[in-house]
C-alpha cells in the first residue's frame, strides 16, 4: 500500500498524520521529502499513527531516529492514536517506555497487546 502524509502546521505545534505501510518504501520516499521537518524548530510535533497498517524495522528506526533527533533539539515528538500494528510492535520489541507517550488500547485490542517484553526481568 502507497504510504500517506498530511501536515497540519499551527504557530505551536506541527500535526503530522502518517497512513499506510511504515516500510522501507515509506522512509526512502520520506528521506527525500524530509525537508519540511527542518522548519519545525521550536513547535511540538504530534505525530499520528492511527492509519498505519503494517510496520517493519525501517518503519520503528525511523521513529526512533525522529525522536532522538528532537530530544537532541530540545523539541516535542509526540506520538498519538497508535493503530494495533504500531502497538503490536512496541509490545514485542519493549518500546512503549523508550518513547514515553499516552496509549490508549481498544478494549477489542486489549488481548493482542500486553506490554510485557522489556519489563521482565532475565535472572
């Protein structure tokens, strides 16, 4: 499936929805467009993930990548609506605390996700 973007840009925040399959074609067509990221200095980013239907390595590096780089610019990067595929990796890969944002799980989801890799202690 073709990945989607949409921007919505307020004096205080940036609003970006991300649609789609966050896969590797998803990043190299995002790499070359990622120039609107730069003038996002000093807002916070909210990014949207309720319409990602399947997500790969390249898909939760790149989130990773987006968050380290604005913790480094001392910035915002907020994750919201996190769809099941989204959430299903964050659970398998102990990922909900590296990014530290609300989740709300559908109580049809509930048994899907446990959040429970990461937080287990290995003796």
């Amino acid at each position: 499936m073709e990945p989607n973007q949409s921007i919505q840009n307020t004096n205080a925040e940036v609003i970006i929805v991300w649609s789609g399959y966050l896969t590797v074609p998803f990043i190299k067509e995002w790499y070359e467009q990622s120039k609107h990221w730069e003038n996002v200095n000093g807002k916070k980013i909210k990014l949207n993930l309720n319409g990602i239907e399947r997500i790969d390595s390249a898909g939760i590096q790149l989130l990773i990548y987006l968050k380290t780089q604005t913790l480094k610019k001392h910035q915002s990067l907020e994750l919201t609506n996190h769809s099941l595929a989204v959430l299903k990796s964050f659970d398998l890969l102990g990922l909900v605390s590296f990014f530290g944002d609300r989740i709300k799980v559908k109580k049809e989801h509930s048994q899907e996700v446990e959040f429970r890799y990461g937080t287990r202690k290995v003796s």
